[in-house]
C-alpha cells in the first residue's frame, strides 16, 4: 500500500480532490480532521484533558465538546491552540501509525487528508506527499461564497498558514485547482497508475 499525504490551505479545494480521488480511483481516504473529532469524544482522556485545560464552558449542553467556542478561543489565542494541539495531534498520529502498519502489506492507496501535514509531523508517514495549489485570490473568494466568511475573516485565516511556497519547496507533486473541475480530473487521472485504482 502506498501512503499519500494531501494538504492544502484553507479553501484549496483538498477536500474536493479527496473525494474525486475516492470516487474516481477507490483510494482509501482518511481525514485527519474528522480523527481529531473522534479524538475529542466524551468519555476519552483527550475530551477530560480539554476540559481541564479550557473549562466546562467549552462542553456543550449535549455534553459533547462546543467546537464553535473551541475554535474562537483558540483563533484568538496562540498559547491555547499550541495547548489544543499537545493534546489531540499526539493521539490522531498514534492512531495512523497503528493503521499504517496493519495495512501496509496491502496493494491500493491510502489517502491522508491533512491541513497541518507537516506541522503535526505526519508527512515522516507519507510514501509521497501532494499539494493542493490555488491562488490567494481565488481561496479567498471561495471561503467568501461556499462558507459565507468575509474578506477580513478569509484574510485572517490564511494569515495564520504556511506560504504557498512552503508547500511547493516540500511537496512529491502539486495539483493545480484553480480552473475548471474537468482539467483537474484530466490532471488526477495521469497521476493515478492503473495498477493502484481499485475501481
């Protein structure tokens, strides 16, 4: 099996690819994110740390975490998100590492979706690593149409990732998605070898 990192800023479109690749080529995806969602379930000692760390403000009234709260301190708190992170980023990897290994004897692709790849050290787990590549200009228009954020928020966010040229620098393969959704497939198509598609 061959392990491939995706990873992208916000609004790139990673997880649009991700899904084109699962749906076009049967790679196994896996979504860091949704991981740390599970990471952060009630009844885990990720879940008690938070709640040590933060507060009981932060749990919601259904008893489960109240992400919205949880990402509006942490945006505004550079100490809060390092803490954030010593938590729940140690879990996430040690659980891909045990997966990773299960699997590895296997044919296919596994797919990793992770906006913070090499912050969390988990590019060290990729055979290769891809980048998803748009212009600023461009993220920033779609965060304001698909999510309803305003320019001041968009430019905020994307302030506080790494540079289009980190990326480039340390990326196996960049994938263009700026134009059109058809000459993105023409693109995942020549990257895919046939021998790895499962469908």
């Amino acid at each position: 099996m061959r392990v491939i990192g995706l990873t992208g800023g916000v609004g790139s479109g990673k997880s649009y690819v991700a899904r084109r690749l699962q749906e076009r080529f049967g790679v196994e995806l896996l979504i860091a994110d949704e991981l740390g969602h599970v990471a952060m379930e009630p009844g885990t000692d990720s879940f008690a740390q938070i709640v040590s760390r933060f507060g009981e403000s932060v749990v919601g009234q259904d008893g489960t975490l109240d992400r919205q709260r949880l990402a509006e301190i942490i945006f505004h708190d550079p100490e809060a998100l390092t803490a954030m992170n010593e938590i729940v980023h140690p879990v996430v990897k040690a659980y891909l590492i045990d997966y990773i290994e299960q699997r590895r004897d296997r044919g296919g692709i596994l797919l990793l979706e992770n906006a913070i790849l090499y912050e969390t050290g988990c590019d060290a787990l990729c055979d290769e690593v891809w980048y998803v590549s748009v212009p600023e200009e461009i993220r920033i228009r779609r965060l304001m149409e698909d999510r309803g954020y305003s320019e001041e928020k968009s430019h905020a966010i994307m302030a506080k990732q790494r540079p289009d040229a980190f990326f480039r620098e340390r990326a196996d393969r960049v994938i263009d998605n700026a134009g059109e959704k058809r000459l993105l497939d023409q693109m995942l198509e020549t990257m895919i070898p046939s021998q790895e598609r499962q469908v």
